[in-house]
C-alpha cells in the first residue's frame, strides 16, 4: 500500500517553491502518490489567516530579517537559486493559478508547468501576474501559451480555482503549501517535509 500525498499550492510562495522541488525527492523514493492540487493563497488569507497582512507590514523587525536568512539557508540546502523578493512582490497569481487548474486533469503537465513557473518566478523574477510573460513561460515549458491563456476566462476554471481554495480551507489548511497525507493528516510548509515523509513511511 502505497501513501497518497496532497500538495495544496500556490505559485507566489517561496516556501511552497521550496517544498515542491523538496516533496518530490521524498515522493520518489517511498514510492507514494502525489496529487498537485492548485488554490489561491490570498483567498486563503482572506478567509482564517489575516494575520499575514500584518506581518508584511514590518519587513524590518528581527523575525522579518530571519525569515530572510532562513528562507537563503533552505534554498541552499535544496540547492534552488531564490531571487526573492522581486519588484512583483507580492504576486497576486490569480492568473497563473487559473492556468494551473486548467492542467490540474493532467498532473504530468501540471508538475511541468509549475516547475517552470516556479523558476521563472523565483529565479528570473519574471512577473507572472503579466499574461504575455505568463505565456512565455509556458511556450519555454513545451505548452501552448496563448491557448493556456485564453482558457484562464471560462468561468469552469475560475469555479475550479474557487472550489479548491475551499476545499483546502474546509479541510484546516490556512496557506501554502498544504500537505495531505492519506485524506486527513495535514502538515504545513517546507519545514514539515521530515514529518511527511514519516508518515508516508508509516504506510509502508
């Protein structure tokens, strides 16, 4: 019996950056499932977790500065470059999240589009808010940009992006990444990732 693993994401995290190149290491060598599941985080914000307006407020407190420091450390330990924050921070990724639930039926093309969105964004500092930018980096990634664009309007994705934003909020989440393991064992961000991977051995 294999573990089933839920990764709640949304693009605009550093951390969520950080646990879905760490997660699938981990995937891969306890032989688990994983299910990429795209939600808006701001609309997680708005609904149980407020207090991160807040602490955005004072980026210049000790807490904010290692925050800093911790976010480098881990970026050099997965050895993921991390050009953050950007001159787009914070993303609103609305559109990009959109462009994640259109792929979210193929979890393949969904992991590819990610990955490059995740560099673009994190690496490059490419403002994925922008729909030509979003595009291109998609054409980069083998997808059809345009295509991928024009669908993020049908009102089936938008409802798509809506649905499980509160699904992962019914289900206690409160940002990104939340990580599911086998339905109801919730873990939360980069830091967690030993004790998904415990509990993913513990199915074996």
């Amino acid at each position: 019996m294999s573990a089933k693993v839920e990764f709640f994401f949304d693009l605009s995290s550093p951390w969520t950056c950080l646990a879905f190149h760490n997660i699938r290491r981990i995937i891969a060598e306890n032989g688990a499932q994983i299910l990429w599941r795209p939600i808006l985080v701001g609309g997680v914000f708005n609904a149980v977790n407020q207090s991160v307006y807040a602490a955005r407020e004072d980026m210049r407190g000790p807490k904010a500065r290692h925050y800093a420091k911790s976010l480098k450390d881990w970026a050099a330990l997965a050895n993921i470059p991390m050009n953050f924050p950007s001159a787009h921070h914070p993303l609103k990724s609305v559109l990009a999240m959109r462009a994640c639930c259109i792929l979210e039926e193929d979890q393949p093309a969904l992991e590819k589009f990610a990955e490059a969105a995740f560099s673009a964004y994190f690496t490059e500092q490419a403002n994925l808010d922008d729909p030509a930018i979003l595009a291109a980096v998609a054409d980069d990634a083998g997808f059809n940009g345009a295509a991928l664009i024009a669908q993020t309007d049908n009102q089936s994705v938008k409802d798509r992006l809506r649905a499980n934003t509160e699904e992962v909020i019914s289900r206690g989440g409160y940002g990104s990444p939340s990580i599911f393991v086998n339905g109801d064992d919730m873990y939360f961000g980069n830091d967690q990732l030993p004790l998904v991977e415990a509990a993913i051995t513990a199915v074996k």
